[in-house]
C-alpha cells in the first residue's frame, strides 16, 4: 500500500502549526485569552520575534520518527533489531538531552539533534524530563509513575506515521502507541490515550475516505476489544469522553467554548476529546479548527498539536494556510522527517544499494 506524502508533511507541519499556535495561551484561562486577545480569542500566530515556536509536543514526535527510522534502518541493513519501542526510549533520552545545556553524551543518535530549530528548550512537562533520567523506563504493565498529563502524547503521532500493512499488524501498532507513552506516563488513561491516537493517525492513512466520526467510533471499539478486559475503568472513561465529543458536535445549544470548557482538556484523554471535537466542529477546515482547539483553559499547546496532525494528514499539506507555514521555524527540517517516513529505508541487507543521505542520518545520526 503506497500512501501520499502530502499527508505525511500535512501531518507533521499541521501538528506544528498547532503547537505554536496554542503555545503562547497554554496557560491562561479562557476568560485571559479574550481579554489578552478580544472577544474570538487567539486568531492566529502570536509570534516572538517573528518566528513561531514550537514545544516539546512536536519536538518529540519528531524524535519519535526518527528513532523508529534508526530501528527500520538497522532491521534492513542487519536483518535484526531490538523491539521498536526501545527506539523510542533512546530517541525520548536524545530528545532530553537537546533540552540541557549541559550534559549531552559524545555519542548520540538522531539526527534531529543536530537540527536546532528542532531543539529550542520548550519543555511543556518537566517532570517527564525526570523519568527519562532514569535507568529503566516504563511499560503498560510496570509503571514508572501514575502520571495521566499529555506529556509525550504526541510520540503516537510518530507511531501512527510508522505504520504500514507489511510491517506490523494493526493491534501491534497500537499496542505500540500506548507503550511509547507509558515510557514516561504510567497512568492507564495516558498510555491508552496513546493507543487511541496512533489507531487514529494510522488509520487516516489507511482509510483516508472515512469520515472523523466513523474513525473516532471505529477507535472506540479498538479500545473496548483490545485493552478493557486489562483495563475498564480506564476505557470506559476514555471511550466516553470520545463518544461525548463526537455528539456535542451536533448540539446546537453549545456553542464551541462551551464544550471545549466541559471537556477541560487536561489530561491525556481529555485532550484527545477536544482535539477530536475541535477537528469536527471545524468542519474538518484547517484554520477553523485551530482557533477552536486553542482557544480554552486546558492545554491549548497540546490540543492544538494532535488537532493539527489529524487535520493536517487528512487534508495534506497544501490545505495548511502559507501564512501558517512561512514563520515556522522548523518546516524545512518536519517536511525533510516526513518525506524519509514516506519513502522508507532505501537500503536493504545483501543488496548493492546506498544511499549517503539515508546512511549519513540513520546509521551514523547525522555525523
């Protein structure tokens, strides 16, 4: 199956756009975002020095890409690879070392590393940066926390873009999304958010002519197949607030700030919540999506990011506005992580095949 690159590069910018978008608001209230900037709220960019920044939820889904393209690699060239999530484990831990000015190791991995508009220190969860300090990470089933914040939700997204039907199986995949975010948050309502969210992603490629709701709901009995029996209190309340998102995108009697409010947009789950609801309320159009995902009490930056990257993917890049892409600081660098996610490893074991690009980013991390 050969999927499109517009929705690759719509994906990772859109995730972006959306990021930097609700960055600057992530921690007003409501009532402080119209005050600060009028009776619609925050409309667009308000950009520092003329550049919009973006924060950890897009540096580390990138991160995320790039670990997995250095497993994808060596699965290719050595016929052998350690579990992917591992990859993420050691793309998370190079993501944390861009966010010290001190103690980065002389051998690193990621290209992404050496890419500073990918870099800026913009963490949006500190205590995350404490658990990957430590010597063993989390998984679904030893949690290393109970935290349910979105932290490193956005490394699904990363998961999601991995997919493809020769290289895993669909409950792989998104067995895969909830364990790279259980790396750093324990609570089941994350890392199952997690799985949610990769199950979108993955499946917006592979079904791009289902509608959002039918996605959502599809999602929702993902969830009630694959991870109630371990987990029904925790599913239940997720594939709740999904079901309560899709419905109020129909209730007139609600305006959008309204059920953003009753969503809270907090925690993991509930940010997938608004981010769905924002996309469908939007009408699945980009810019009036973006002002409906960012513009609330919760976690504006976060929202606005998976919002993005579903938009983003579903419509591909050239329906995100110019004005959105032009002061983006690390477009360039996301449409380069993009297309390697869209053309794969080019190299493959016993076959005269090279590629200096490849070989230079994912065998030697962009030495």
């Amino acid at each position: 199956m050969r999927f499109h690159q517009a929705a690759y590069r719509g994906c990772l910018l859109g995730m972006a756009v959306g990021d930097a978008m609700g960055y600057p608001v992530d921690s007003l209230r409501l009532a402080d975002i119209r005050e600060n900037y009028g009776p619609n709220g925050l409309l667009g960019y308000d950009l520092a020095n003329g550049y919009a920044d973006v924060t950890s939820y897009t540096q580390l889904a990138a991160f995320t890409c790039n670990g997995l393209l250095i497993a994808l690699t060596r699965g290719q060239l050595m016929g052998r690879m350690a579990p992917l999530v591992k990859y993420v484990g050691l793309s998370s831990r190079e993501w944390m070392a861009s966010q010290r000015p001190w103690g980065r190791p002389e051998r690193t991995f990621c290209w992404l590393l050496r890419r500073p508009d990918i870099c800026r220190r913009y963490c949006m969860d500190t205590r995350m940066m404490d658990t990957l300090s430590r010597e063993t990470l989390g998984t679904p089933e030893t949690p290393v926390n109970s935290f349910i914040t979105p932290g490193s939700l956005t490394t699904a997204i990363g998961v999601g873009l991995f997919y493809s039907p020769e290289r895993m199986k669909q409950p792989e995949l998104d067995r895969l999304g909830a364990e790279t975010v259980a790396l750093t948050h324990g609570g089941a309502l994350a890392f199952l958010s997690g799985a949610a969210l990769a199950h979108l992603i993955s499946r917006s490629l592979c079904a791009p002519q289902l509608s959002l709701k039918q996605l959502v709901l599809e999602t929702v009995q993902m969830l009630n197949t694959q991870f109630a029996p371990q987990y029904p209190a925790q599913c239940s309340e997720l594939t709740t607030l999904l079901r309560l998102a899709v419905s109020m995108e129909n209730d007139v009697s609600l305006t959008t700030w309204d059920v953003m409010e009753k969503l809270h947009c907090e925690s993991a789950a509930q940010v997938l919540a608004g981010a769905v609801y924002a996309c469908m309320a939007g009408g699945e159009e980009f810019d009036a999506a973006m002002i409906i995902a960012v513009n609330h009490s919760g976690r504006s930056a976060a929202v606005g990011a998976i919002a993005g990257a579903l938009l983003g993917l579903r419509l591909g890049e050239a329906a995100l506005p110019d004005f959105y892409l032009e002061c983006l600081e690390p477009a360039e660098t996301l449409r380069e992580l993009a297309d390697d996610l869209w053309t794969g490893c080019p190299m493959e074991l016993g076959k005269r095949l090279f590629d200096a690009d490849w070989d230079h980013k994912y065998v030697h991390g962009g030495k």
